[in-house]
C-alpha cells in the first residue's frame, strides 16, 4: 500500500468548522474529500488540515489518517499559517508521495518533496497570483510560489 500524503485542505471532512472561520472553505475541500474517499480504498491516506475548537488534533475516521495544526486568524495569515504549520508537520511523517492542492500548499509540498526525497503531486485551483484582490507585493509572492510549484512538481492537476 501506497503512503499518501494530502496537503492544503483547510476543514477536513468538510463542515467540521462549524462557523469558527468566517471565511468559508468550499472547492478544495470537496475536492479533497472526494479524492481520499477513493484513494483510501487502496492507499494509507493521510491528511493535513486546520484545527477547529472542539475537533481532536489527531484521528483516525473512516480509515483516513486525520492531522490538524494549529493556524493564525485572518484573510492574509490564515492560509499562510496553516501550510507552514502542515508543512513542519509533514517534515516528522513517513509517507510514500503527496498531493497537495492550491499555490501555498503546492509551494511547501515542493520543498518538503525535495527534502523528503518523494515525488509530488500539485493540483492547480486557479491562478491566486491574478487575482486583483491582492495588492502588488502579495501577488509578487504568489506568482514565484506559482512558478516554483508548476517547474518543480513530478506531475500537475491543473
């Protein structure tokens, strides 16, 4: 059995935020879902997500390996926070590959696959860098994660 690792996911099963970030998670987080529920057939999956209040830091649930790490409040900290908190995590697991889904967590699951030594996987959900949200310097930020991501990853979603 394959170790999979899955990054980026920020409420895993879907809905366990109950209102505690009012900024809701939707895309990604089905997406991951739907993909674990069909590699943990076959594959150990283990999967890296936000710690809500109430929710246990660490379980097993439906034969998926569930890691929550803490993360900072806020539209610039939150996602952020989380992937640098799931990527330190990541550097102490033993896994065989990772998928990993958006430009930040794509970033640090091409770093943590250079020094893990174990091919990637990153899923593209759009282009943040274009995003007109974003002042100058953050989209700056994101177009280099970007461009480290898409040239370095073993194999890209798009």
């Amino acid at each position: 059995m394959v170790k999979v690792l899955v990054l980026g996911s920020k409420e895993f099963p879907f809905g366990v935020n109950k209102g505690f970030d009012r900024m809701l998670s939707g895309g990604i987080e089905v997406h991951v879902e739907e993909l674990v529920n069909l590699l943990k057939k076959q594959h150990n999956v283990t999967v890296i997500t936000r710690k809500f209040p109430g929710v246990p830091n660490f379980e097993k649930k439906r034969g998926v390996t569930i890691i929550r790490v803490p993360w900072i409040k806020g539209f610039l900290f939150r996602n952020p926070s989380f992937n640098f908190m799931s990527f330190l995590k990541a550097l102490k697991l033993n896994f065989d590959v990772i998928i990993c889904h958006d430009v930040v967590a794509n970033f640090f699951g091409v770093l943590l696959s250079k020094i893990k030594r174990k091919p990637v996987i990153v899923v593209a959900h759009g282009t943040p860098s274009a995003l007109r949200r974003y002042n100058f310097l953050i989209r700056f930020g994101l177009t280099l994660a970007e461009w480290v991501a898409y040239n370095h990853a073993n194999h890209i979603i798009s």
